[in-house]
C-alpha cells in the first residue's frame, strides 16, 4: 500500500525560491483596483449593468490535491481541506508527557482550568517517566512523585511508574524512553494526532501519523481542551531509492539528509519519506528516520503506513484507526531524490547534526569512549546491529563501550533474542565477549548529561561515538566533550579500534 502514496511523475512541485506562501493557497488570488472617476454634479441618468444569463456550474468544487500531513490536520481540524499557512484548531488524539516536562505542565493546566480540574481525556493521556530517573538527585526524583501524584488524582490509565530504583525489573509497568514505549505499547497509530512534550515526539510518524513536540504551555492547554492551534506546515517530499547497503542503518539516511539541507533547511516543514528504500526499512529503523527530523527542523516526519506497519501495530492496539495518503496531485514545497546503493557510512562531527563527514573520513580521529543507546540508537534492532560487527570482528574493544536499552522490553531483548549467525548467542553474550559494559537500565541514560550521577554521563572533556541524536556543546555532560553521532555500526566499529571508523572494515 505504501506505493500508492508515491506521486505520480506529473506531481507539481513548487519551489519555495519562486514563489510564496500563497502559492500555496486553494482559494483563487485576485486583485481590486480602484480608480478615481470625475463625477457631475447633475445626474442625467443611472443605468444598471446589463444581465447575462449565468449558468449553474457542472463539474462541481474542485479540491486541491492533500500531502499525508495535511489531510491529517484536515480531519483533525474537521475541514474538508487545508493548505500550508491555514491556522487551525486541532483535536488531539495522544498527549504524551515525561518526568522533565510533565510537573511543568501539570501546574500551567491547575493555574488555568483549577486545582480541581479534571483532564479532557484520562485514556488519551500517556505519561512515561524516562529522563532522570535512577539517580539520587532528589529534585529528579520528586519529578517522577509529581507525575505519580497527579496520575493518581486524575485516573489516567497510562501510567508507566516505577518506585524500585534499585532494581527496574521489579517496577513491571516501567517502560522506558518514551518514543520507543510508545511504539511497543500501541500509542502510535496511522492517520492520528499524537503530541508530547518533548522534541523527538517526531518519532512516531514513522507510523504515518502527524506526531511533533510541544512546549508544556500548550500541553497545559491541551490536558484542559483536547485541542491545540496549529499552523499546517508545507511539506518537503524526500524519495530514497535503490538497495540498501548492507553496511547502511536508516541512521546514515537521515544523517545524508541533514547535511544535505542543513539543521535549519526544514524549518516549520514536514518531512515526508517514500521510495523502495524507505518500504523496505523496518518499523524500527522507520523510527530512526523519522526521529531527527528535528534536528533539521522540521515541524515532523511522516512516513506512510504499509504492511509492516499493520504487522507492527497488531496485538499492540485495539484502537480503530484510519491511514491516510499524500494526493498523486499534492504539492510540495521541494523535492530531494537520494540512490541510497551509493552512499556510504556517515557520522556528524561535533558540534552540529548537519557537520556530515563520511566515517572513513575521520579514521584518524582518537575516541575515548563509545555510547549505544537513547531514542534515535537504543532500540533492540540497534543492539543487534552493533552484535553484529562485534561478532564478525572476534576482537575485544579498545575503549569503554556502554548500552543504554531504550526500555525494559529492548533490555529484555537484549539478553534473549539469539543473534543471527552467533549459533544462539545474545546481544549480552556477544557484548560481554568484546568487554563492553554490562547493559544498563533502561531509560535516557546520558544522552541529555543529566544529573552527576547519570550512568555514562560525560563528566570530563572526552571524545565519544555516539547512537543519540545531537552532540551540541555539553549535550552529554561537560560541555567541552566531542560527540561523533554515527549508527550503531559505525559506533560499534570504532569500539574496536578506538578511532572512528567505518563499519565496512568489519562487515565485508
């Protein structure tokens, strides 16, 4: 099915450079012009226009052709149609909040709809603890009591607690990271509105669904109202072709991406993935792109659903939900054609998304560290992937190696699921082989620094390859630290030389 949301090659596209906003627009575009006429100041006669017999119309409203994200805001704004610039009131059908942002927006919505006041929908309301959590920071922890509090005031059914922080395995409702939890607990769902207050929200239009991060004013809002005003945001079209390398993660794609348009070239827009390439990823790695299109701006990602998406979303969701599929008609603000066959591994160097090098660019860069895990690189596909070049490698790494599981299943997974072509080891047996740190508990981890105590918190100036999403000054803890964003490939690779390196060295 994911074919028929590929335009047609007579799809127009419209070039922010030549034209505005208003291009953009289904109503027709007319000037009024005025002249000045002399007038008498006797009147002879007044004279009406003539008529002309005006025929009824017979083809009937014509309709602007619709990308996937805006026939979402359509029905969720309940119009027939809307168009790049349109403002509209939206109805929210998730709002996902955390132990960071959560009490915040907790106190805006008690400021302004009262202590009292009861939430719009306590079964569309998910709220997953996953940033600060095993830590003694006291102020960390009364986040999460706040969070605990409130969901038990307001009944919200989807509250993933933990109260163990000794042991995680004892709190059965904790999850995790919450793009990833989201996903494995069928919150995400086609053709819907899923809000949360956090950046990478974007995440989940890997299920073809309009997904995008708010500030905890507007999730203060939307606790009282269910609704929230947007702007539809014009979309960028990127078609990815071609087999996809053996060598490549959908990490190396997006990476390819934002260098290409830059941590500002998708600004306020979404991004919209097709091609053979992209309906051959599998959800996760689906995931993966669609989780830093924000870090080039973007308003979201929306990839459209297809049979691995149904496959994914069975048993996790009993919820009835409607896909949705970009118009052969539809207009794009700007179109980018990749050959994914001929790319090669990539990696960002500090201290921006966008700072693309190809990994065996940077072979002579000394790493100090490496870092497998978060939203972006800490999915049980992730874990798999670096297994795999440790295991084709046979070799120990050369520096502290640490794995952060994404959530407590992805943990679960971790020490499980037999690795293809191990002969029935693990990831965990595999990792311990090559003298990697033994699995951690799942959550963030150090990808945000976080308190002192963060496990893999970067508490010193040091070089890191890592699977997470940014490597802005301080990102992972001390603000004079390098990060090398890479995929787990490549950062499992530069495990075990202690450089940078391209994967290729141990995969072919």
């Amino acid at each position: 099915m994911a074919s028929s949301a590929i335009a047609s090659s007579s799809t127009p596209f419209i070039n922010k450079k030549d034209v505005g906003l208003s291009a953009f627009s289904s109503q027709p575009s007319f000037s009024v012009q005025t002249a000045r006429k002399r007038v008498s100041k006797k009147i002879v006669s007044v004279m009406s226009p003539q008529q002309t017999e005006r025929k009824p119309a017979t083809t009937g409203s014509v309709k602007t052709g619709m990308t996937m994200t805006e026939k979402i805001f359509a029905k969720a704004s309940e119009k027939p149609e809307v168009s790049p610039g349109d403002n509209v009131w939206v109805n929210v059908d998730v709002l996902m909040t955390h132990d960071v942002c959560g009490p915040g927006s907790i106190g805006i919505f008690k400021k302004e709809f009262g202590q009292n006041a009861k939430v719009w929908d306590r079964e569309k309301l998910v709220i997953i603890p996953d940033h600060y959590i095993f830590t003694t920071d006291e102020r960390a922890n009364r986040n999460v009591d706040i969070l605990r509090d409130f969901c038990t005031e307001q009944n919200i059914k989807y509250f993933y607690d933990i109260k163990d922080l000794g042991n995680f395995r004892a709190n059965p409702d904790y999850k995790g990271v919450c793009h990833v939890a989201l996903a494995q607990e069928g919150h995400c769902r086609p053709g819907e509105v899923l809000l949360g207050t956090d950046s990478h929200t974007c995440t989940a239009g890997a299920f073809g669904q309009f997904a995008t991060g708010i500030g905890n004013t507007d999730a203060g809002f939307v606790l009282g109202t269910g609704k929230i005003l947007l702007k539809v945001p014009p979309t960028l079209r990127f078609v990815m072709d071609g087999e996809m390398p053996d060598y490549l993660l959908a990490k190396d794609l997006i990476l390819q991406i934002i260098g290409e348009i830059s941590v500002a070239g998708a600004t306020y827009k979404a991004m919209e993935f097709v091609g053979s390439t992209v309906e051959s990823l599998t959800m996760e790695e689906r995931m993966t792109l669609c989780n830093m299109v924000v870090e080039a701006g973007g308003k979201n990602g929306i990839i459209p659903a297809d049979k691995t998406t149904y496959d994914y979303l069975e048993g996790r969701t009993s919820v009835p939900y409607e896909p949705v599929y970009s118009d052969g008609g539809a207009r794009y603000l700007k179109e980018y054609r990749f050959d994914v066959s001929k790319l090669e591994p990539l990696v960002a160097k500090p201290h921006s998304p966008d700072n693309r090098a190809l990994a065996r660019e940077c072979k002579d860069v000394k790493i100090d560290r490496v870092y497998i895990g978060s939203c972006t690189g800490g999915k049980t596909e992730d874990f798999m992937a670096a297994a795999k070049v440790f295991l084709a490698s046979g070799k120990k790494v050369k520096v502290p190696t640490f794995l952060v599981p994404a959530t407590q299943k992805v943990w679960m997974d971790v020490y499980s699921l037999p690795v293809p072509g191990s002969g029935g080891k693990t990831c965990s047996q595999i990792f311990e082989e090559a003298g990697c740190d033994t699995p951690a508990s799942p959550s963030c981890g150090a990808c945000l620094g976080g308190p002192k105590d963060t496990y893999a918190r970067m508490n010193e100036a040091q070089v890191c390859v890592s699977t997470t999403n940014r490597n802005f000054p301080g990102r992972m803890g001390h603000k004079e630290g390098q990060i090398y964003l890479a995929s787990p490939y490549t950062a499992a690779a530069s495990a075990l030389t202690g450089y940078v390196t391209d994967p290729r060295e141990f995969l072919q």
